[in-house]
C-alpha cells in the first residue's frame, strides 16, 4: 500500500507542456501509451457509495489491478492505493465476474509520465480532452505546479468518473462511457468544454 497524493489540471497544448516538463528537468519515463481502464463494483455500488475504486488497468501490454481508498479532502487528493500487476487482464476480470462484481464505468486515454526523480506528471490525452496530474509530496506537488505556471485555482481533484459526469452535463452528451468511440459518437459537436 502506498499513499497518492496528486492533483489534476486541464492542458491547453500537450507539446506546449513537454516543452515546459523538459526546461524543469524532467525526463520522459514513459512515452505515450494507450490505458483501457473498467472500474468494477457490485449491484448496489457499494464501493462507490463508501468513496472506494477498484479498477482493471490495461496499459499498453500490462495489466494492473488497483484499489483505491476514500480520498482525503483539501487542495491535494490523498488516498491510500494498493496496486498490483496482473499476468492475465481477462482471467482476472472474469474472477471479478464471479464474485458478483460488474464493470461500472470505462475509460480510455493515451498517457505519457515524466519524472524528475522525485515525482511524477503525467500527462493524459483522454476523449473529453487533455488533462495532467503531478503526483508525488504535498509540497512538491505546489512547487512542480508552480515551474509549470499552474495556479491553485486550477487544481482539480475529481475523478475521471466526476469529470465525465461533468462534462455529460455541459455538453449534453448520450455517451455512457469515457472511451474514444463513445464520446465522438455521443457528444455530436466536437466542441471542447475545458478550456482551463
């Protein structure tokens, strides 16, 4: 188990952040990758209702299985995280499967991580737009923010699932899930709603 401390902030221009993530001296981890992420809980979203995530993570050819506890909070989201590699994604969301659990919400993105061996920022190309998160000590976190030319007002420590909820409710969208194909053909206009 581990601590998560991070923070989320919508992004304008990915390559105009890569720009700036390489002036900080940070270096590319992790290039661009495709994520497949299902959360699953059981009938009566238990899980959810007790502010907790369970999730099967496909990320590129790995499969990662992660629990989530309630978050903390405050200008950072904190929750404790337990999180595994799984050697086979679809055995283990078929034993969810059997235990009464049920996929409860997807989303897909394309993810690229940068550190500067102290912390991480990620930095995701999602359906609903391009959003980042600095991951790592509280203090760290606002000073990365900083060099980046984030401000506190622009934090966001949502979920995707909020996020999506969010964004169905400015857009109207049909789509049910976060995914590529769901958003293009739910959403109509190709508007962008974050604008930061």
């Amino acid at each position: 188990m581990s601590q998560e401390v991070e923070i989320k902030f919508l992004v304008e221009s990915v390559r105009a952040l890569h720009a700036k993530l390489r002036a900080a001296g940070f270096r590319l981890a992790t290039e661009r990758t495709h994520e497949m992420n299902t959360l699953y809980d059981d009938e009566a979203q238990s899980l959810r209702a007790r502010g907790e995530l369970l999730r099967v993570r496909k990320y590129g050819p790995r499969w990662i299985l992660t629990h989530k506890s309630k978050g903390a909070a405050g200008r950072h989201k904190a929750r404790t995280e337990t999180e595994t590699q799984v050697a086979d994604g679809e055995k283990m969301q078929g034993i969810l499967l059997a235990l009464g659990l049920r996929p409860s919400f997807r989303y897909e993105k394309f993810r690229s991580e940068w550190t500067d061996g102290k912390g991480h920022v990620v930095v995701d190309e999602t359906p609903i737009g391009n959003v980042s998160e600095i991951e790592g000590p509280p203090r760290w976190i606002d000073a990365t923010a900083r060099r980046l030319g984030v401000a506190r007002e622009q934090y966001i420590t949502d979920t995707y699932a909020q996020m999506f909820a969010n964004w169905k409710l400015k857009t109207g969208s049909t789509a049910t899930e976060m995914t590529f194909k769901a958003v293009k053909g739910g959403r109509g206009k190709l508007e962008r709603v974050f604008s930061g």
